[in-house]
C-alpha cells in the first residue's frame, strides 16, 4: 500500500514457506544493491549500499509473538559522520 511518496507499505498474511522466499529475495537484493517492492497499489525501490544498521527485536508477549527487523542506512555517503574510532575502558 503506497501511504505518500517515498513510502511503501504492505500486510497480508503469509506461510513460512512464502515468507521464507521473501526473505531469500531480500537477502540478494541487499547482495546485488537493489531492493524492488510493489503490489497492486504501487512500488518502490533501494539501493541498500555500504554500512547498514541492523535492529532485531523478538517479543511473545499474551500469546503472540513478534518478530521486527528494520535495516537502515545513508543514501548520501557524503553525509555520514563518523564519531571517530570507538574507546571502550572497564573497571
């Protein structure tokens, strides 16, 4: 479902085997650089490039269990700044 320009969403309910091609296709189109989404009501595509945040959340919670993955980046490589090299120091 196109919601506004720059945004496509989409619910239906699926089967893991179907679920599971989905994510076989996500996964080589991050590989190949190129993401293409689309049903009936629109379509959009990204160009998932360079460092990615990744952001996994697992819940079950009243009988339900969720499952959230949300992968993010920069289309601007000029843009990203970088804090630096990390220091971590314990105790």
């Amino acid at each position: 479902m196109m919601e506004r320009k720059g945004r496509f969403r989409h619910q239906s309910l699926q089967d893991r085997k179907s679920i599971q091609k989905m994510l076989d296709a996500v996964k080589r189109g991050i590989a190949k650089g190129e993401l293409q989404f689309g049903d009936d009501t629109g379509d959009i595509t990204l160009e998932p490039n360079g460092l990615m945040n990744l952001r996994v959340t697992a819940t079950v919670e009243d009988g339900q269990s969720r499952l959230d993955l949300r992968i993010t980046w920069s289309n601007d490589s000029h843009d990203r700044k970088d804090s630096g090299k990390l220091k971590v120091k314990g105790g």
